[in-house]
C-alpha cells in the first residue's frame, strides 16, 4: 500500500488529472506527461496515508502545498482547462 498515491488537485480530464484520483504502482504516461509540463503536479499527488493532512494543507492559505495549487490553477488559467 506504500506506492499508492491520490491527486488533490484540481480536475483536469485534458490532463488525466481528476480529484481523489488513486494511482497504484507509478503514474499513467498521460499523468508523467503533465508532471512535466506543470511540474505542480508532482507536489499535488501525495501518498495516500498523507490525504487527510494534504487536503488541508492544500486549502489552508499559507501552507506551501496551498501555493502549489494556486500556481497550478493559475498556469491553467494561461493554458486553458478542461
């Protein structure tokens, strides 16, 4: 259960991004490929015995995982979601 991983970001099918999304042993190529070009991504999929503390760090302004996802959503913002 150690290689389990979820995403808390935001949803981004044109990505194979979606929330609470559960990878199991490694990262789909779709998935890689988005880590590359926003390199968020890697921060915003932790392991999932860290979801809880994640999650609300990820919404608490301050907190280096609530940057994270501002600056993705913004970088989206310049690319175009969904």
């Amino acid at each position: 259960m150690d290689d389990q991983r979820i995403y808390i970001g935001p949803n981004v099918r044109t990505l194979g991004l979606l929330r609470n999304q559960v990878f199991i042993e490694g990262l789909p190529g779709q998935v890689q490929d988005a880590a590359a070009k926003f390199p968020e991504v890697a921060d915003l999929i932790v392991p999932v015995s860290e979801f809880d503390e994640a999650e609300r760090k990820a919404h608490t302004a301050g907190e280096h995982l609530h940057r994270v996802y501002q600056e993705f959503v913004q970088a989206l913002g310049k690319q175009g979601k969904d």
